[in-house]
C-alpha cells in the first residue's frame, strides 16, 4: 500500500475490482461472497441495477446544488421517510456519525428552546459505538477510541445496559437525553431487550429526557423492520440514519419529532453535501426497493433461515462457537477461539465476514440474499470449525 495514504488502518492486503450481486472479485481473479457488506453498508449488494440507473441518471444531469436551494430528490426522500417512520422532519448529512453529531445538537437546542440550557449532557451505555468524531468517540466513551484525543468531549455520561437502578441515578438536572443502539453492533451485536428499550422509553418520559435511538447500523431494514425500535413498540424523539441507507454512497440522516427539532431553525445546523441531488437519487433508489412490497418480510424470513442454520452449526461445533446472536440480518457469533482467526479461516473459503467487539464474527449479508447464500456461507464456517476444532 502507498505511504501516501495515512495508515491509520490495518488493511487487509487485498483489492477489489468489481462487485456483482452477492459477490464480490478482486484484482487477481477471486470470487467472495460478501457477508461484511461494507458493514452493513450495501444493503441491496453489489451493482443493484436499480441504484446504478438512478445514480447514474442523476449524475448526468445534475449531482451538487449546496442546500442554498431547492432540492427537490432531498424533499422527496425526506417525505418518504417520514411517511414511514414515527418522524416528522429530517436533516440529511454525510454519515452515521455526522448524523449522530445533530441529534446531539438537536438535543441542545432543543432543552435551549424550552429555556433550559443548562440540560446538554447525554447518557450513553457501556460498549457503545456511535462514531469517529470528537463528540461521538466521547459518547462512544471507549478508551480505545478516546486515546490520544483528550480532553474529551464533556456532557457524556455512560452505564451499563439494562441496570435500571443506575440510569436512574445517572439521570440529573443537566441531562438532556438518552442514546442507544437497539443492537450494540460493534460491541458484540448485543440486542437490547424490547423490555428495556420500553423501560429506557418511560424514564425519558419522566424526567422530560429526548431518547435517541441510534440506527446506523440497524436501519434500512437490517433486522427485518424498516427501524430496530419497531421491534419494541417504543417510539423515539430522534433516530440517525447511514450506511445502508444510499446503498453504497455516502449519506446521513437525523431523523425527528417535529417538537424536539424545535430548536433547529435556520443557520443552526448545515451541511455542504448533505442530501444533495446525487445522494438523495441514491437514497430514493434505495427506498424503491426496501419499501417494496415483501421485501422487508423477506429479510426477516431470510434472518430466520441464517440463524437457524448458524444455530444447529453451533450445537455440533459448539468447542470453536459459544453462541448465536441478533436480529434479521445482522447476525453475530460468539467465538471461542479469537474471531480473528475465524475471519481470517473464512476469507480463505471464499467468504467475507468482520468482526465486532466481545470476540465475535459478525454476519452483514445483502438484505436481498438468497437461500444459495446462506448455504455457501454456512458450508464454509462448518468447514471452517471442523479444521479449528481439530
């Protein structure tokens, strides 16, 4: 790799030339099947024609306007948004992160509005992710990510998922909010319980909190419902949007009650590229296949196949694999050797798969996969703890 790239990855040494479908192939002729997806980034795969056409169209005619105007692509996905979801208004911007940086915005403001800005701190929960910024990194909380980049962020404070006792406690006259991921994904796709996700819910309620509810890595019908919170009932005041949402190109949202953006009038929040022509073509792209009819009772009957596979495979080899975990598509497990040694084992099998916190593997396919996939891929982690076992 080229010093002239900044190393701040530990890239694996390999490069792709093209995707197609469920596959991916690289520059000396190898064919994956892709079960990383970009994490959780390309959720209708590789080369959706679809999403081509509408990209493409878009770019030949105009792809950059700046939010200074009108964009009509931008209106049209925000609608549709809405029209699905508990939300009432969107901000488009480039990323999860950056989306996760306006909700904590919106959240300010919107305790200012109401006359009371000392109320700007937000709980967090223990083995969180909600991004590479200086605000998310201090709301993520992790040492790792926080090393070298100190001082931290004040207004963040953190407690463990699911101890009531200590999120009440945690709760004080400068506590704005409540942030949390209905799946903590890269920390061991750890799914919070509908109870609780209810019990986080009425604690906002009580003590006149926002809940945050970040969807980055859930959304876009990852777990079988457009939005993870569906799963509960709850209904938040804020949820973030990203990678699956443009399908492969780059695009955020903060979606929002129309009460907790009240604060968010002109000049208080912007973004050059957020929502523009080109990835709001992608956006609506997107939309046009999950909203369509079945396709999202599709990822929920497909999440269902992969976990009843993943978990019979476990049972036999349960000296290399401790447990399955999860919702619809988004899938992790629980490794007794190092995940690493997994991921590394199945790349060789022609599979691609990340891994995430508390030594798990992680399974992110396309959400249009086929059972075929599911077979492939099963067939080669069977393979893959039958030589790790032995």
């Amino acid at each position: 790799m080229t010093a002239a790239v900044m190393p701040t990855y530990g890239r694996i040494d390999i490069a792709f030339e093209r995707g197609e479908g469920a596959y991916m192939y690289d520059t000396k002729g190898g064919k994956y099947l892709d079960f990383a997806t970009g994490l959780a980034v390309l959720c209708l795969g590789h080369s959706h024609p679809h999403l081509v056409a509408e990209i493409q169209k878009q770019a030949a005619t105009l792809m950059h306007t700046s939010n200074l105007y009108n964009i009509p692509g931008q209106e049209r996905l925000a609608d549709r948004l809405v029209a699905n979801s508990f939300a009432d208004t969107v901000f488009f911007c480039n990323s999860g992160a950056e989306a996760n940086e306006c909700a904590i915005k919106l959240v300010r403001r919107f305790h200012h509005a109401n006359g009371n800005p000392e109320r700007y701190r937000v709980i967090t929960f223990d083995d969180c992710f909600h991004g590479r910024t200086l605000a998310t990194i201090a709301a993520t909380g992790n040492e790792k990510v926080l090393d070298g980049f100190g001082p931290k962020v004040d207004g963040f404070d953190h407690v463990a998922v699911g101890d009531m006792d200590a999120l009440k406690a945690a709760v004080g006259p400068a506590t704005a909010a409540i942030m949390i991921e209905p799946i903590q994904a890269e920390g061991g796709v750890m799914v919070v319980a509908d109870d609780v996700m209810r019990q986080i819910r009425q604690i906002c309620d009580d003590n006149g909190l926002l809940l945050i509810v970040d969807e980055v890595q859930t959304g876009m019908g990852r777990t079988g419902r457009l939005l993870a919170h569906e799963w509960s009932g709850v209904k938040p005041d804020v949820a973030t949007l990203g990678k699956g949402i443009g399908g492969g190109f780059p695009i955020g949202a903060c979606m929002a009650t129309a009460d907790a953006a009240k604060g968010m009038v002109a000049g208080t929040h912007g973004s050059t590229y957020g929502g523009n022509p080109l990835a709001a073509a992608a956006g609506n792209a997107v939309l046009d296949v999950v909203l369509a009819d079945g396709f999202i009772e599709n990822v929920e009957r497909m999440g269902d196949i992969l976990r009843s596979r993943l978990e019979d495979l476990c049972q036999r080899n349960d000296a290399v694999i401790e447990d399955v975990r999860g919702r619809g598509l988004l899938l992790g497990i629980k490794c007794k050797f190092p995940n690493m040694d997994l991921v590394t084992a199945m790349r060789g099998k022609g599979v691609l798969v990340p891994p995430a916190g508390d030594n798990v593997l992680r399974m992110l396919p396309p959400l249009n996969i086929e059972e075929a996939h599911v077979d492939e891929a099963i067939a080669a982690l069977e393979d893959v703890c039958r030589d790790l076992g032995q």
